[in-house]
C-alpha cells in the first residue's frame, strides 16, 4: 500500500505543468498574411443574375469583357444579362506563398442578383493594398444554401448571394517575407503584458543561453538568431513550442448592450454586497368596440379602439450577495438575484460603480 501511494505521488509530482505554447503567445515580426481584392463577373446563372436597371455596371462590366475577348459591341446596344452577375472577389495570401500556389477565394454580389447558385467566375485579377495584382482568381462557385420560390412565396436557407471556390486562384507575384534583419528578430506577443513578456525571455534564454533574448517593451521581444536560413528556420521551429505560462488575466465583463449577452473570464471576483433592484411592466391592450347604429338611422357602422394600460411595480427585495473567489462562485451568487440579462447589466454597472466587482468593464 505504501509502494502505491509513494508511486501516485511520483506520477503527480512528475506530471507536466500546462503552459502554453510561444507560438501561441507570439508571433514572429514580418510573418503575416496579406489580403487581396478584386472585381469580376459570374456567368451561368438560371435567369438570377443582375438587372441592368438597378445595376448599371454590369452592362458596362459584361460589354468591357467581350471587347477584350474579341466581341465587338455596337454603341447603344442595350445590354440586360439575366444569366450574369458582378462580384467582389476577396483572398487571403499567406505567408511564403509562392508563384504557382493555389488559395480559396470568397465571391460576393454586390448587384441586386438574388443567386449565384450554379455560376463561374470569369478570370479576375486580385490587388493587394499596393494595387498591384498578385494572383488570378477563377473557377466554379460553390454555395452553401438553398432556395425556392413559386407563386410569390419563396423560401431561403442560409445565403445565396455569396459562396466560395476552394483552390480558385493561382498566386503570380510573391511577397518577399524576411525573417528578421541581420543576426536578430522580433516576436511580438498578441496580448501585450509585461510579466507574459518577462516570462518569454527567462525561457528562450534557459533553452538558448543567456543573453538570446530581450524585452524591448510589455509587446516586442528582440531575439537573436543563426544568420544561415536552413539554421535559423531551425532555431524558431525550436522556439516556437517552448513552453511558457503567460500571466494571468486581467479580470474583464465583457457586455453586449444590443443582445443583453455578458461573458466574464476567470479573473472575476466579487465583495460582499447587497442590491435591490425592482421590476416595472407596463402591459397595453387594445379591444376594438364596433358601433352599430339603428335599421332606420341611416348611419354607418363604426369601429373604435379602447386601450387599456396597466403599470405594474414588482417591489425589489434586498439580496445579500457574498464575496466571490472564482467564476463558479460568482455565476451562481448572480443566478441567486433572478434577475434577466437586462437587469443584470445595470446591476453589474451599479456593483462597479460601487467597487463590489473588481473587474473592468467592457460594454459593445
């Protein structure tokens, strides 16, 4: 029995600490990827493409397409494509991309076309910020909803005016990504802090040597690095899954004053407090009282609306709300109030105001 228990405490001794990764923490300076935009038409559509009443462009688009391919259009000629629709054509290069790769592209109608189920996407070039073009897109759309529509009813399932085309452009000019400059690089942590920064820099340094890394801010960390490529992909390939526990987070509420939706992390805490809050309903009803007047009044039977409003005050009890340790503690001391997400968010901005929850908050 003893054997056994000394053996459990070795395994609990021994097991790893949960950390996360670097990688997750930061990310290498110059390392990012970058997005594309582009114009372009999708043809093939069953009669749900763009009207040229509404949508003027498309003529023009669809007339400058068939210049370029060798259709002469006659001045004046009314062009009014049902088959055809004009889009926006967004990507997202990645780093290290190279001429030749392939990427998925986003199609979006930016007409009145209510579908471009079924459709093709012309070749479309895609500019990056610079405006210079980076790669080709085109190929089939796929959309992921569905429709139907018959006797002026219609039903619509997900979104059919946008869709994707997975490997649907070639990417023709490459970005040059450098790995830092000279014998360094900078990592650049995602959530700025001091104490996560400090940390980062102790475990480079007792994995690397000493004097490998350096915090140049609470954000940026200046590393130094092999200067041969083959070496130095090595090194951050190293790097990037040490093992470094961040510091722990500032506490934060989070409120959506829109939905009445509140998210708070683990660093919340409460004091012990009391609230009060009552609850006031107005209820308005609406009874239609028809007036008929006698067989030989020669009057008009009328309609007339009576409205009844009612106020009703709920009186507001006094809740003593404890102090709070951790998340589980102060989710089940703000169930104790019944009170709807509405009302907590007033509550919850009382509690802060005064310094009962010792939290910052966030309101979107």
């Amino acid at each position: 029995m003893k054997k056994l228990i000394c053996l459990l405490l070795g395994l609990l001794l021994s097991a790893p600490v949960l950390a996360d990764r670097l990688k997750d923490l930061a990310n290498i300076a110059g390392v990012r990827p970058n997005q594309l935009t582009g114009y372009g038409l999708v043809v093939g559509l069953d009669g749900t493409g763009d009207k040229n009443t509404s949508s003027p462009f498309m003529g023009q688009s669809l007339t400058n397409m068939l210049s370029q391919l060798g259709v002469n259009v006659p001045t004046g000629t009314k062009v009014d494509p049902k088959n055809a629709a004009a889009v926006v054509v967004t990507a997202t290069l990645p780093p290290f991309a190279r001429a030749g790769q392939v990427i998925d592209v986003t199609v979006s109608s930016i007409g009145d076309s209510k579908s471009l189920r079924g459709g093709t996407l012309i070749m479309a070039p895609l500019k990056g910020a610079d405006g210079q073009i980076y790669a080709m897109a085109q190929g089939n759309v796929v959309i992921g909803g569905a429709g139907a529509s018959s006797g002026g009813s219609s039903v619509v399932v997900n979104q059919l005016s946008s869709g994707r085309i997975p490997d649907g452009a070639t990417v023709e000019r490459e970005i040059p990504t450098a790995l830092g400059s000279g014998d360094f690089i900078r990592l650049e942590l995602v959530n700025g802090d001091f104490t996560t920064a400090e940390r980062v820099v102790q475990a480079i340094n007792r994995n690397f040597g000493s004097d490998t890394a350096r915090a140049m801010d609470g954000r940026t960390i200046q590393v130094r690095a092999p200067f041969d490529a083959n070496d130095r992909v090595q090194f951050l390939a190293r790097m990037e899954n040490l093992a470094v526990d961040p510091a722990e987070v500032s506490p934060l509420v989070i409120i959506n004053a829109r939905t009445g939706s509140i998210v708070m992390n683990q660093g919340v805490r409460l004091t012990p407090c009391a609230v009060s809050h009552g609850n006031l309903s107005v209820t308005v009803s609406n009874t239609p009282q028809v007036s008929q007047p006698n067989p030989l009044a020669q009057g008009r039977t009328t309609v007339t609306n009576q409205a009844n409003i009612n106020v009703k005050t709920d009186n507001g009890k006094v809740f003593n709300v404890p102090g709070s340790a951790n998340l589980g503690q102060v989710v089940n001391a703000l169930n104790a109030l019944g009170a709807t997400p509405q009302d907590l968010i007033s509550i919850l901005q009382a509690m802060k105001a005064a310094g009962s929850l010792k939290a910052d908050l966030q309101i979107i």
